[in-house]
C-alpha cells in the first residue's frame, strides 16, 4: 500500500493545503494510506477531524518516523528541511519552483529522492485536469478584480441614478492566459468596460466572447507561444508593445497585469513613466509580481502610490480563497494520483510517460532536467 503524507506548508505565510478530506477519501478506495500533519488544513477550513473522518491517520508536524515511512509527499509549495527524513526514492510532488534553484536540486539528489514539479506538467488533453496553474490561475483573476474594485475610487458599472449618470470603469487585461480571462469575465460582470492586450494573435476569439475589446499586439516579431505558454519576447518586440499599450492606459482605471513566461522574467510592459501618465485614483494589480512584475513599480506584497495611481503587488491571491483553492489544487493531485497509482495500489514512475517527462526533475535523485538551472547543465537539452 502507498503511504502518502500531507504536510503543515512549510512558508508560514502559505493558507492552503495539498489534499482535502474529500481527496483522502478517494484515495483510501485506491489502496492509499494517507497521513495528515495535524493543522495542516486550518487555514483552508479543513479540520483535523475532517480528515479523521475521511480516513486520515493524524500524524503530528515534522514527525521524522512519518516522513521516513512515506511513499509520496504532496505539498503546495516548496519543502522545508523535512525531507532530510524521506527515505531513497520517495517522490516529492507540489509546485517545487525548479527554475534557477540549485538548493531544490542538490536536496533531491543527496536524498536520492525522485521529485514532480506541477509547474512543469505539459499542456496537453490528458493533463487538463491536473493543471494546477490553472486552477489557481482561475482563483488569481477573479480576487485581482475584486481586489482593483474594492480600491478603485469610483463604480465598476455604469448607474443611472437621479443625480446623473455614472460611466462604467475602463478596464485594460494585460495577457490572456487563463488569469487574464478569468479577469476579464469577473470584470464584465461587474459592469466594466474591458480591453485586453496579449502578443497571441489567437487570444483575440477567446476575448471577444467574452465582450472585450482586442488590442492587437505589435506586427513586427511577435514572439509566439510553446507549450501553451507564452514565449519570451524581443525588446524592440516590448518597446512596441509598450508604447502600443500607453494610449489605453491614459484612460484606463484598473490595469490587470498577468503576462507571465515560465522560468524568466515577467515582460516589463508598463514603466514608472506610464504610471505616471495615468489619471490619479487609478489602480494596478499586478500578479506576475513574483516574477518581477509587468509594472516597474509593483513590490511584492506591497502597494505603493505613484502620482496618484495605487499599484498592487499580488503575490499570493489564490491564497486568500484558501478553502476552494485547496479544493481545486488537491483535485488536480487526485488526477495525477490516479494515473501514477494503478488499481492495485501500485506507484510506477514511467520516465517516458509523456505527463513525466518534462515534470519529472529527478529520479530517486538522478536529476534529470539541470537545464532549469543554467549553470548545472551540461548542455541544453534534458538528461536521461
């Protein structure tokens, strides 16, 4: 049988949790034992009994005889020291942040320990339900715009009231992945008026069933996309977007921000000069602030005001819907669970799987994708 340990979250600023109690339930019908750090879900709104309940042995924080004994470790994020614990050959699965972090990858190789990263999984039809960078993208623009509304000087929508009537707020999306869009739906429903930038010519369809309004990117070296993601643009490709964007964002009263590339850093499409041509009282929210951010000023975890204009930098909004991003997250590890564990209770890692092969970084600590840390890798291609 699989022994499968759901950790307290090691960043102490972290709400979520790996696994629900609904997720442990289906589990234990696939031969799998789940152990449960008391407290682990709190601050997602699952108790301890929850988990009891669902079938969970309740282990307490940091319990080397539990970690030692365990098959699988799901986490949300990054793990601590625990996994000094683990024994040779247990997997490691949780967004592990990979790119550039040569501590991750000599803690998976001194502990002979095999690791997925969820931020690595392919985009393709079989993985739609594993996605967690969707789920908790979804969860990202929908709190962005609530967040923009609640601190934005005027209404969302346009009300006609005895006293005259007031415009709706001009919204500008900058990307249309699925935060962007989930942005853009949120924003339409309170009544904003929506436009949106994306360098993929394709995102247009998507955006305008949603009843916003296109902007096209710049004709000349649009970067394209690989993997369902975004690639890296040029800078004269960035200055062309940029001064593209200016115009819409004179008028704009909340700017989304969400053009993100995996591994490096977030486009900087709107700089401290541009912010400053905005009207005062307007808002920024920028989500891919842990990449650096799209805006030049935005400071993770901070707001700060820049001639009038607030500019968030939201760092951790899936977070603040803790209940239902744990919902969502824990889901997506059931069906990833599911295509790892057979019927019999069997874990098997097929490194040529096609959901492994880019998001299995190592094997029982033999490391096999040194190209997300530059100056580890031999060449650029993944080892064997």
């Amino acid at each position: 049988m699989v022994k499968v340990l759901i950790p307290r979250e090691w960043d102490a600023g972290e709400t979520r949790v790996a696994s629900s109690p609904e997720v442990v339930k289906r589990l234990a019908g696939r031969q799998v034992q789940c152990c449960v750090e008391r407290g682990a879900g709190r601050q997602a709104g699952f108790s301890d009994e929850d988990y009891a309940a669902a079938g969970a042995d309740l282990v307490n924080p940091g319990d080397r005889a539990t970690w030692s004994q365990s098959d699988i470790v799901l986490s949300v994020g990054p793990l601590g020291d625990n996994t000094a614990a683990l024994k040779p050959g247990a997997v490691v699965i949780g967004q592990l942040a990979p790119h550039n972090n040569n501590a991750l990858l000599d803690q998976l190789e001194k502990g002979q320990l095999s690791a997925i990263s969820l931020e690595l999984l392919p985009r393709i039809s079989r993985a739609q339900a594993m996605d967690v960078l969707s789920s908790q993208a979804n969860i990202a623009g929908y709190k962005a715009v609530l967040l923009a509304a609640a601190d934005l000087d005027r209404f969302m929508p346009m009300l006609m009231t005895a006293a005259g009537t007031v415009q709706p707020a001009k919204v500008v999306v900058i990307g249309a992945g699925v935060a962007g869009l989930q942005a853009v739906a949120t924003a339409r429903r309170l009544g904003a008026v929506v436009s949106v930038s994306d360098v993929r010519a394709a995102a247009q369809e998507q955006v305008e069933s949603l009843g916003a309004r296109f902007i096209p990117p710049p004709e000349q070296g649009v970067p394209g996309e690989s993997g369902g993601y975004a690639k890296q643009a040029t800078m004269s490709f960035l200055d062309a977007q940029r001064a593209g964007l200016s115009e819409h964002l004179n008028q704009a009263d909340v700017v989304i921000c969400t053009a993100q590339v995996p591994g490096r850093p977030a486009p900087m499409l709107i700089t401290s000069a541009m912010v400053s041509a905005m009207r005062p009282g307007a808002v920024i929210v920028d989500l891919a602030v842990i990449q650096g951010g799209n805006c030049e000023l935005s400071q993770a975890g901070q707001t700060v005001e820049h001639h009038g204009v607030k500019v968030i930098g939201a760092d951790r909004l899936p977070g603040s819907v803790a209940h239902h991003a744990s919902s969502l997250y824990a889901r997506n590890l059931m069906s990833l669970l599911e295509a790892l564990i057979d019927q019999e209770g069997v874990l098997k890692l097929d490194s040529e799987d096609e959901l492994l092969a880019p998001s299995l970084i190592s094997l029982d600590g033999n490391l096999r994708r040194t190209d997300l840390v530059p100056e580890r890798a031999t060449s650029s291609e993944m080892t064997p």
